[in-house]
C-alpha cells in the first residue's frame, strides 16, 4: 500500500500539470507585480527603481484609493443590511412554497444571477437613462417628475444605483444559500413550535434566524469577497465617474494600468490589493472559527 | 372545515406573495424582452411597457445574423467545456496525491494552491497581459483556457480534496490487493465515489467561465474567439443607437445560460450550494 501511495513518477505527473499552470498563470504575476511595483515602468520609457515611492504615494497621497476602499466598504454594507435580510425572509417563502412551486421560484428567482455582468450593466443603463429611461419613465407616470434625474451622474446617486444593481444581481445567489440553511434546519422543530401555536414572526425570530448563524456567516464573508472584487459593473458602467465617486479597488487599478499607462503604480496597487484579500480573508476566517467553537 | 379553508388561504396568499417577488426581481428582463420585440421609436416613447403587436422578430434576426449570435455561443460551449473537464481531471489528480500518497512538501503545494482561491483575478491582468504577449498567446483561445483553468483549479481542488479524505481508505486498500497501481485506484475507486464532488466543481467552473468578462477582455481583441459576453459589447458597437435591437441581442445571450440552468437544476442548484458553503 504504502509503496504504491509513495511512488515519486506517479506523484509528478498527478502534480505537475497544476502546478505549472497555477505558477504560469498565478504564482509568476504576483512575482512579476512586486518586481514592478518597485519601477516607474510605463512601457515605453527606461524602466527606472524608485524603491518604494509607489506604495508611499498609494498609502499616504492616493484619496482616489482611500475612496475606492470607501465604497467596497459601502457595498459590503449595502448587500448585509439590505440584500440578506431580503433573502432570507425569501428563502423561508421558497421552502414554505413545497413542491413543484417551490422549484419553478428557486429557479424564477435565480435567473438573474445568470445574466452575464454585460448584460445586466447596459440593462441598467438604459434603464437609468435620465430622457429615456425606465426609472425616469415610471416616476413621470405616477406623477413624480420632480424626482426624475439623470442617476448615473450624480455623485450620490451614481453609488446608490451601482450597489442596487449588485444587491439584484446577487439576489439569487444569497436566497439559494440561505435556502440550502433553511432546508438544514429539521422539519420537527419547525412543526413542534407550529403546534404551540407560534407566529409566523416569533418562529422566525426564536427558531430560523438562531439556526441558519452559520449559513449567514458564509453569506457575509460572501458579500466582503464579493464587494471587494468588485469591478465589471462598474467598468461598464460609470467606470468610476462622476469623479470618482463610484470607483473600486479593482477598477482603479485596471484603470490606472490599462487607461495611463502607469505598470509600476498599477501594480503597486495589485499588491497591496492582494494584501487586503488576504488579510479580509483571515479575519473573517478569525471570526468564524472563534464562532464556531461556542 | 374553517381550519381546512384558512390553511388553503393561507397558501394561497404564499404562492401569490413569491409571485409578485418574483416578478420584481425579474422586472428588468421582462422590460428588455419586451423592448426586444418593439421598434426604436417605441424605445424613445412614453410608454413604460407596450404589448408587441405584432412582434418585431426581425431584431432577433438581426441578433443571430449580424451578431454572429451561434459563433459566440460556439465560443463559450467549446471554451466553457474544455476548462470544466481540465478542472475536474486536475482537481481529481491533484486531490488524490496531496492527500492521500505520501511525498514530502503535500501540505506545502496543498496550501499553496488554495491560496489561489482568495487572489483576484484582477491583480493578475497586466502582468499576465505581459506574460502572454511574450508567449505569443495574446488573443488566442488557450489565453482563455489557461486563466479560466487556474481560477478555478484552486476551488476545485479544495472540494474535491474534502471529499476524497471522506472515501474509505479499506476500498483503496482492497484495489491495491488485486494489483492496482494508482491510475487504476483513481480510475476505478476515487472517479465513482466523487461524482457529487465533481458535479459542484462544474458547477462552480460553469459560472467562472460562462459570463467572465474581464480577462477575456484584455486578452483577446478579435471576434472569432471571443464568447457570449461580447455578442453584446460588439453589436451595441455596430448599433449604436439602435436599442431595441441591442436589446434582442441581449435577451438572446442570457437564454443560452438559462436553458443550461433549467437543464441541470436539480445538479446546478446542489453544486451551487455546495460550493458557496465550502468557498
């Protein structure tokens, strides 16, 4: 047994593959973006070694990226304050439902999570459009023209319009997950506290909502993940105007290396990006192992 | 009999509650259907919905026919395809020899490649558009494939390794008896057992690659092997202002998805689950 499991050719040619795609294509960039974090390279000129005075300039000058950290904050936010409790009350509606109903919503409700991010951006465009938009249309049918703006140039509203639009998109998302949370929960319980002659509220409050504390651990650090690598619909849709107002962490850097052209700045900002996953990564992990062990 | 009608009323006022959230959460693209089948002139109306009389199919024909709708969908299948199946080989591989042979530095490669599940893919862009143009595989499919498989080869990995410590150690033991090498032992014990695991890594693969926007974006430029996504981003170029034939061709593109998604539920709906909760 053991001679088998300790076979070296076996071993390599299980592990290389991934390996070397994982180094190729992940392992090798990172090492490539701290080599350049430290150059003023921008493709054309001599690349020259500055030292640090790209991550001085990022951590101590940059407020676009101070706001960028803003709004992934905002966005966070958003999705846990409004989205999950939105979910949740969902997903015990879905499991309620039964039978064929309850499939034909878990998948209604799910289709637009499915929607391809250039979709849903130029869906919400045209919806927001300030002359022929939707948004704009509905509020001047019910008597509203006051109300009426151009959404997606408005400082303030631009932000609220883009962590709308990520709090639909991942609507289906958080509702199955707490869903699969619902359905873990034993039918007794629910049934016994039934019988007591419990309230709909009350069986929510004292008996799901205590149960389902794992599942909506997962669904916050979900929503941190998420909103911290958040870029494509803000790429395709304010790319981060009106000044920059509704700018990401991600999107700034794609901006910064794709628009201006400034490799080393850019990837002093990839690397200080991949420090903040990691750290988000291991305090959420913190909390929920010291979570786990009551 | 009144306990019998209240819990029916009370069912009923369920099934129609869902109804109207689900109707709101699919408001938008039912308003992008319905545009679809309208005149641009009707775009730039009043109206907040018009019933389609009669319906403007030709946008859609415009949308297959000048979108060039079946080569992009040939895109996605083939490069959407080829990554879940690498996926699941890898991830099958490389979860039997980092758990179960014995080799110095398992643990080592093992959290290494996990890693790879908390970086974003966006801090890999430039170096990687970098790394590509000097491999000269800028704009090719294999630019596609290889970042697609590595995003989603540390996921991968992390499920799949999770389920194989969970197979019996006795049925290995009783293959290697009979003679069998590893191949066969991954063959004919670990493939069978990890159907489950394999179905939610596809899962998980199918939603990294089908929509992914970004690294398809800076890595490809031409239309030939570029996937769904772009059918839109190509045809809103041609159309400018032509909405409501933007519009079809945006309804059309998210159908592909959603007939999959019905196809599958049942799997897609546990792989889903599966995989967010292990994430």
């Amino acid at each position: 047994m053991s001679k088998v499991l300790s076979n070296k050719k076996m071993i390599a040619l299980l592990v290389l593959p991934g390996i070397i795609i994982f180094c190729l294509v992940i392992l090798v960039p990172i090492f490539m973006s701290v080599f350049y974090s430290v150059t003023d390279y921008n493709g054309i000129d001599a690349m020259k070694f500055v030292g640090l005075t790209n991550y001085k300039k990022l951590i101590m000058d940059d407020k676009i990226m101070w706001l960028s950290i803003r709004n992934v904050f905002i966005l966070s936010a958003g999705l846990i304050i409004i989205q999950h409790p939105l979910s949740i009350v969902c997903a015990i509606y879905v499991d309620k439902a039964g039978g064929v109903w309850e499939k034909i919503f878990r998948v209604l409700i799910f289709i637009p999570s499915m929607t391809s991010v250039v979709v849903t951006a130029k869906l919400w465009m045209n919806m927001l459009d300030p002359t022929f938009g939707l948004v704009n249309k509905i509020l001047k049918a019910v008597g509203l023209t006051s109300w009426c703006q151009a959404w997606m140039t408005e400082t303030t509203t631009a932000l609220i319009a883009i962590v709308l639009i990520e709090i639909w998109v991942g609507f289906g998302w958080s509702m199955l997950i707490y869903y699969a949370g619902v359905k873990g929960i034993p039918a007794d319980q629910i049934d016994a506290a039934r019988i007591d002659g419990a309230a709909d509220g009350h069986l929510i409050t004292k008996i799901i909502l205590p149960q389902l504390k794992p599942i909506i651990r997962i669904n916050i650090t979900l929503a941190i993940v998420n909103a911290l690598k958040m870029m494509e619909t803000v790429y395709l849709t304010t790319n981060g105007a009106p000044g920059n107002a509704t700018q990401f962490v991600a999107n700034y850097l794609y901006v910064k290396a794709f628009s201006d052209q400034k490799y080393g700045y850019a990837n002093a900002i990839s690397v200080v990006f991949i420090v903040i996953c990691l750290i988000a990564n291991f305090i959420t992990k913190q909390i929920t192992a010291e979570r786990g062990e009551k | 009999m009144i306990a019998e009608k209240k819990k029916k009323w009370k069912r009923a006022r369920l099934l129609i509650l869902l109804s109207v959230v689900a109707l709101l959460n699919l408001f938008p693209l039912v308003w992008l259907l319905d545009y679809s089948l309208l005149s641009n002139s009707d775009f730039y109306g009043d109206s907040i919905m018009k019933l389609p009389a009669p319906p403007l199919w030709s946008n859609y024909f415009s949308a297959i026919v000048d979108g060039k709708f079946f080569n992009y969908l040939l895109n996605s299948l083939f490069i959407t395809g080829i990554t879940i199946a690498v996926v699941i080989t890898l991830s099958i591989c490389l979860g039997y020899a980092l758990i179960r042979m014995k080799w110095k530095g398992s643990r080592f490669v093992y959290t290494l490649l996990i890693t790879g599940i908390m970086i974003p893919i966006h801090t890999t862009l430039l170096p990687n558009f970098f790394a590509f143009q000097a491999y000269g595989i800028l704009n090719t499919r294999i630019a596609l494939i290889l970042p697609y498989i590595a995003f989603s080869m540390s996921l991968g990995l992390f499920i799949m390794s999770g389920f194989i410590e969970g197979i019996p150690r006795s049925l290995e033991e009783a293959a290697v008896m009979d003679g069998c090498g590893v191949l066969r032992i991954i063959k004919n014990v670990v493939i069978p057992l990890s159907k489950p695991a394999a179905v939610t890594v596809a899962t998980m693969t199918f939603f990294n690659c089908w929509n992914e926007f970004i690294m398809a974006a800076t890595y490809t430029s031409s239309d030939t092997i570029r996937t769904l996504p772009f059918a839109v981003m190509n045809f809103s170029g041609k159309y400018t202002s032509n909405y409501t034939v933007q519009f079809a061709v945006m309804f059309l593109s998210t159908v592909p998805a959603i007939i999959i998604f019905i196809l599958f539920n049942k799997q897609m709906t546990k792989g889903i689950i599966a995989g967010a909760i292990k994430e």
